[in-house]
C-alpha cells in the first residue's frame, strides 16, 4: 500500500472503471494478493497451473481461510470474497510478469495457447468482483490485445503510452545528474545519454536503469542489458519475417498496429517496441489518429 500511495498520491486513477479515488484515507490499511510469475518458467504444461494454485494456498494460510474448490478461479473467486468479509475491507490485487507464463512458451504455439487460455478466465475473475476490489494493477513485458487475453477484463486502463506516467521505469536525466551526480564523475556525461538514455512513451525519455547500475560498477561502456538475455521468440521472429536488419531503423506505426500482440499476429514493430528494441522518436496526429516513428532507443540497442 505505500508503494500505491507514492505512485498515485497526487495523480488521477489509472484505472478509471473501477472504484478507485485519488484521495485514499491512507490510514486504512487494504488487504493485498500480490501474484508473480517471474520466478519460474513455464514449459511444461502444467506449469502455470502449478504457480497459481502455489500461490493461492500462500493466501490461504495468510489470511486463515480455507480451501473449498479444485480448479484456480473457483478458488481466487472464493478468496476474495472471504478476505473481503473478514477484513472489512475490499481487495487490492497485483499482478507482476502477467504475459510470462505465454512469452515462456511461443516457441511451442499450441501450449502458448493453452496457457493463454487458461489465464483469460483466471484474470475474468478480476471482473466479476469488481465490487469486491478497491484496486487493480498489472505489470507485463508485451502488451496482450484485450480480444486476445482480456476479454473477461474490459474495465481496464492501459498506461503504456501515458506522458504522466512515461519515467515510471527508468531514470531520468535529473536522476543522473542529482542522484547519481557522484557516480558519474569519471565518466563522459554526453556518452552515458548515447549509450543508455532513449526509452520513450510519448514523455520524457528514460535510461535503463539495469545499465546505469552495471556503469556505475564497472565503469565501462558495455552492452549489459543485451548480454542478461535476448528473447529467442525475437530472434526467431525477425528470421520468419524476413526483416532485413538495417530496416529495423526506422519503422512506422500506428496505435492499433502497436497494440497488436497475439499468439496468432505478432507485427515485427509490436513486438521490438514491446520489448525494447525499438522506441517512439516521433509523433503525428492526422485527424485523430496518431502515427510514431519508431527507431533505436540508443548506442546498445543499435549496436
């Protein structure tokens, strides 16, 4: 809950369907199920299964409730309700890595599929409760098209291309220059923005935090980011569509060419946007509909 109040203190909902107010009493405390699918893979056909259900009896035993249905939504639907009445408060749910479980499996369609599937009714739980939860946030790589994953899930507010919000995940020059200002000493100030500065939603651009630390520590330029892992599905992706390397950029697109993710349509741009291989550099409004520019974030990507 404090990570909430610092993120929406002072700013309008992001989820505006739902019954959220920026001006929280604070003092309440909400009871949280906070899920995450980053710790594991997810290959095998039951993986996904097993992590929910795992995590579902973590709740469980926190909250002293007890388990009274077999499969997964039965039994979010049915804690939630419990948490409500018991604490008196209505439920905030948080949802980290929510695409993993499908990203892990692309290689294999049909059980990228079948994970998919199984996540759209679990997250329709949200939904149907919604008189049951006072908040709702979900933090993923790729953005999934509501058709595709959130069907059941429409009341949701995407923030992914919202100037208010554009430095939530990365630095910014003013971080560099105050915070960091005695790290940086030693270094060229103009090659630190080359390198790793870039990252744009339409607000003001950010670095890559991961790559400012690695600096920082090795005092060496280096192409940390890339080296932790590209995805494979990428690599693959770019080889099956042909896409010449140099063409990569400058590419152009528009909102629902980049909003437009699924198992069975992955447009080249989507995806590298997505994953931050491309960023916007430009932005045209002709008649309402907007158009981007997309191209390299910076020296590591580009190189």
């Amino acid at each position: 809950i404090d990570t909430l109040k610092e993120l929406f203190e002072g700013n309008e909902p992001l989820f505006k369907g739902l019954a959220v107010h920026p001006h929280w009493d604070w003092s309440i405390k909400y009871p949280v199920l906070r899920f995450s699918f980053g710790s594991k893979h997810y290959s095998s056909e039951t993986g996904v299964h097993d992590s929910i259900h795992s995590q579902l009896t973590q709740f469980e035993d926190s909250f002293g409730t007890k388990r009274r249905f077999e499969d997964a939504s039965s039994r979010f639907s049915d804690l939630i309700l419990k948490i409500h009445k018991q604490v008196g408060q209505r439920v905030v749910v948080l949802i980290d890595e929510y695409d993993k479980p499908i990203l892990d499996t692309l290689a294999n369609p049909a059980l990228a599929r079948q994970h998919r599937d199984f996540l759209r009714g679990f997250y329709a739980t949200i939904k149907d409760h919604d008189a049951h939860i006072k908040f709702t946030f979900l933090t993923g790589v790729s953005k999934f098209s509501k058709v595709s994953l959130f069907s059941g899930l429409n009341n949701l507010n995407d923030i992914t291309l919202d100037s208010r919000y554009s430095t939530i995940c990365g630095y910014t020059d003013h971080d560099i220059d105050t915070v960091f200002s005695t790290e940086i000493e030693g270094l060229d100030r103009q090659e630190i923005k080359e390198w790793y500065n870039g990252y744009n939603w339409l607000g003001e651009g950010v670095y890559n935090p991961f790559d400012i630390l690695k600096l920082f520590d090795n005092r060496a330029f280096r192409n940390y980011w890339f080296e932790t892992g590209t995805p494979t599905f990428l690599v693959d992706l770019i080889g099956q569509q042909q896409v010449a390397t140099p063409n990569l950029t400058t590419r152009f697109s528009d909102d629902t060419l980049l909003s437009s993710f699924d198992l069975e349509h992955m447009p080249i741009e989507a995806v590298m946007f997505q994953t931050g291989y491309l960023t916007i550099k430009s932005t045209q409004n002709l008649g309402g509909s907007y158009f981007y520019e997309l191209g390299y974030p910076n020296k590591e990507v580009y190189q």
